[in-house]
C-alpha cells in the first residue's frame, strides 16, 4: 500500500532524537488502510486544529459493557478506512510481565482485524489496541479469550486493576501487589465488565509508599504497602553509607519529613512512633534500613484526574489493614465504599466528589469505619474528621 | 418475584424511558427493587440475563446506561 496523503505536519514530528509516533503510523500504513487514512484525517485535524473523531454509542461485544471505546470519524466518506476506529482495550496480566510469545499472539490478532496500531499501555495499565470495525469485535474477543485474554473495563465500571511489580522485581514490596490485583480483578469481573456504577472505579495496588504507579494520585482506591513497628537497622551499614560520603544529616535526617530520624554523626536513631512510612530513608539507604516486619497496606480513596471536577488527591481511610488470601476484610471494605457510592453518588460523580460533597463525617459513618489519627487528608496538617459537639459532650 | 417478571419490570422501565431519559444500571436496580420490594441483587441478575440474551445493551454517552438495542 502506497502513501495516499502528503503529510507536512505530522513530517514534521519526525525531526528531532525522539522516537515519533508519526513514524510509526507511516510503518503501520504500509500494510493497512486504518493506519494510511489515520494519517489523512490527522494531517488534516492539525491543518484546521479541529478533531474529527466522536466516541461512545453502542459498541461492544456481547454480554460485557466494556473492553471496547467506540470511535469514529466523522468524515467517513473522506477517510473511509477510519469510518470506525473503535479501541480495544486488553486485560494487561499483573506487573505487565509477558512472554514474547505473549506479545506476538496479541500483535497477530491484531494484525489481522485491526490497524497494527498499539499502545503499551493506558493509564488503567490495558494492552490498548487502537483502531478496528464494529464487525470485527466479536472475532476477536473470540480469538483473544480462546487464547486466554479478557477486556479490561472502560465506561461507568470497575477499571482493570493496575500495580507495581511487587516482589517479582522489587525488595522493598511489603505486600505482594500481583497477586492482589490478580484477585481483585477475578473477584469483581462482573463489576469490571457489566458498568453499573456512578461513574468509573480505579484501583492501584503499590508496594510501598516509593509508590512507582502514583496511585495515590491516579487511582480512587490506592492500596499502599507499609509496615507496622520499628524500621530495621544495620548500624554497620549506616557506617558504610556515611564511610561512601553520603551527608546522612543533610540527605537522610534533613529530609525526613517528620523529623524523626537524628544522626549524631556515629549513630542513627528513628522516632518509629513519629515516622510516616514515606519510605525515604529506606529508598536512599537500602543496605542500611529496611521496613518493619509487620506487613500490611494503607487504604486511601478519592484521587483523579481532573475530567468533570478538579483532580484530587487520596485520603488515608484504613491505616493499616492485613492484606493476605482471601482478603476477606478487604472486601467488605470496597463492598461498604461502592454501596454508599450507589446510594448517593450522582451520574458521573466519582468517590471523592462524593465524599467532598456529603463530607468526610457522612461516608465515615455510612462506612463504620473505624477512627484513627492516622485518617488525615494532608499528613499531620489536616484532619478530615472533625468531631460533633455531641462526641465532645460525651 | 420470579426472574422472568423482574425481566419485564426492567424491560418496561427501560422502554418507557426511551427518548426521555437516559438510564443507567443503577437507577434501573434502585427503582425496580424499590418498586417491587426486592433486593437490588436480584434485579442485578435480571439485567444481566436480559443483556446477554441481548434483549437490552449497554451504551457509552459519558457515562454508561442500557438501552434497547437498535433495530
């Protein structure tokens, strides 16, 4: 297939040392007609700083409201290969560890009824694949689930669970991230693929507050790992770290950001009762310090990005809770978040916009969840939780 | 209720609707169980047979409802 378009514009994308993905659109409508009128309709979007897509309608496959975002032009007769360029979206397997057998067998499906256009990965963390006809969604919701695949969750639903590689590839995970998103997901397939809520649900599973996926920003439910009881030390390797040049006052202690770490120039001591598991210390001297060898997570609800409202970020709603199979109390908990959300929360509205709304006293209740000092919108500035003239009376 | 009436509940709910407004899943589950007494789990199951018998579909307009599926 030659080049149909002269494409000024976007050439000019490919100049610089970055890698464009312009080029690779041009690789792409080498051998496809979705990618060649892609390339048209784009050119011609810059031309006139207009869009000429519309999404949404209905499009899927049978029985789930989710997986596929409906997409298409809205000049068909002038890009007829993009008339539809729906977008599928691909469960990503936990920590996004793939054989290259793995990517093959999804590059190939998408070969043959698709664009050849991909995107490793979306925000949720899915296999994004971008661009097909409405008539070839069921072939290949067949041929990936035949393989074992499923969709991942789009529109008012759970979206797929995402995480950090966890202790497949990391020291510092205090829980095991991949096993719990694999669980979350099996637990709630009907959640993530049969859109019933509000609005659209994220969850992000982080090893430790380091928090390589910012779930604590991009998710409505952060799950954090942490520890309970006292950071452990090797005051020998303390030694080697200060022996290696590093300014332990300045970096470790000075940085901490509740001031809970001394060091004496020998001797490093830590304020565990005043420490806030931010992981710091521990990131920059891992020889010398590791978490305690309690294990469990932080729960935080409410972050997004700003779509219909602000952005947000997620407040701390469980401190501290164990999370080993089967996740029993984990569960009760999203169950009590989602039921409160249904009850009250308006179309479109996401969990925090709620709790913002209704406040924090109101989902609280509704929740039964405990009380700890440890709840805090902003660490050690900013209560959530402020207390009626009854409780004081009491 | 038996299954099959919740289906019709549901079926009418979402007919009757048309081209008035929009529903989502959960305005259907909160209306039909309060309606008919009955838990939301139970109209929760209703929708789904309804949608995978493909008598009802599910559809994206910033934000996700059920619909009759065009004919």
């Amino acid at each position: 297939m030659g080049k149909k378009y002269d494409t000024p514009l976007l050439d000019d994308l490919e100049s610089g040392v970055f890698p464009s993905f312009v080029t690779e659109m041009k690789r792409a409508a080498e051998q496809s007609e979705y990618a060649n009128d892609l390339l048209g309709q784009l050119e011609l979007s810059f031309k006139e700083n207009l869009t000429h897509w519309k999404h949404g309608g209905i499009v899927g496959v049978r029985g789930y409201g989710g997986g596929v975002i409906g997409r298409y032009s809205d000049i068909p007769d002038q890009f007829p290969g993009i008339a539809h360029f729906h977008t599928v979206r691909v469960n990503q397997p936990s920590g996004w560890f793939y054989t290259a057998d793995a990517l093959r067998e999804i590059c190939d499906i998408w070969d043959k009824y698709g664009s050849r256009l991909t995107n490793m990965h979306g925000s949720t963390g899915d296999i994004i694949l971008l661009g097909t006809k409405t008539e070839n969604l069921e072939p290949i919701f067949a041929e990936l689930s035949s393989r074992g695949w499923d969709l991942g969750g789009s529109g008012s639903a759970m979206r797929t669970p995402n995480c950090c590689v966890g202790q497949a590839r990391c020291e510092w995970a205090n829980i095991d991230t991949m096993a719990i998103t694999n669980e979350i997901t099996q637990h709630y397939q009907d959640e993530m693929h049969r859109p019933a809520f509000p609005y659209k649900f994220k969850f992000k599973i982080a090893g430790c507050a380091v928090d390589c996926i910012a779930s604590i920003a991009r998710a409505d439910m952060s799950v954090i790992g942490t520890w309970k009881g006292d950071i452990q030390i090797d005051a020998a390797e303390v030694t080697n770290y200060a022996k290696g040049g590093m300014d332990i006052a300045e970096e470790i202690a000075g940085l901490c950001p509740t001031g809970c770490i001394t060091w004496d120039g020998s001797s490093l001591t830590i304020d565990n009762s005043n420490c806030s598991r931010c992981m710091h210390c521990i990131a920059k001297m891992p020889k010398a310090l590791r978490p305690g060898k309690e294990k469990g997570a932080t729960i935080l609800l409410g972050s997004k990005a700003p779509i219909v409202t602000g952005a947000l970020l997620s407040w701390v709603i469980v401190p501290f809770i164990k999370m080993e199979p089967p996740y029993d109390e984990f569960f009760d908990l999203v169950d009590r978040v989602w039921e409160w959300w249904d009850d009250h929360g308006k179309n479109r509205e996401r969990i925090g916009e709620l709790i913002e709304r209704l406040g924090f006293p109101a989902f609280i209740k509704a929740t039964e969840l405990d009380l700890h000092p440890q709840m805090i919108k902003e660490p050690r500035r900013d209560p959530f939780f402020f207390w009626s003239e009854e409780d004081i009376i009491k | 209720m038996e299954t099959e009436d919740i289906k019709k509940a549901i079926y009418e709910l979402v007919e009757k609707s048309m081209g008035k407004k929009l529903l989502k899943p959960g305005d259907v589950f909160k209306k039909v169980s309060a309606d008919n007494g009955i838990d939301k789990k139970e109209v929760k199951n209703a929708l789904k047979e309804l949608i995978d018998e493909e008598k009802l579909v599910y559809s994206y307009k910033g934000g996700s409802y059920v619909e009759i599926p065009p004919k």
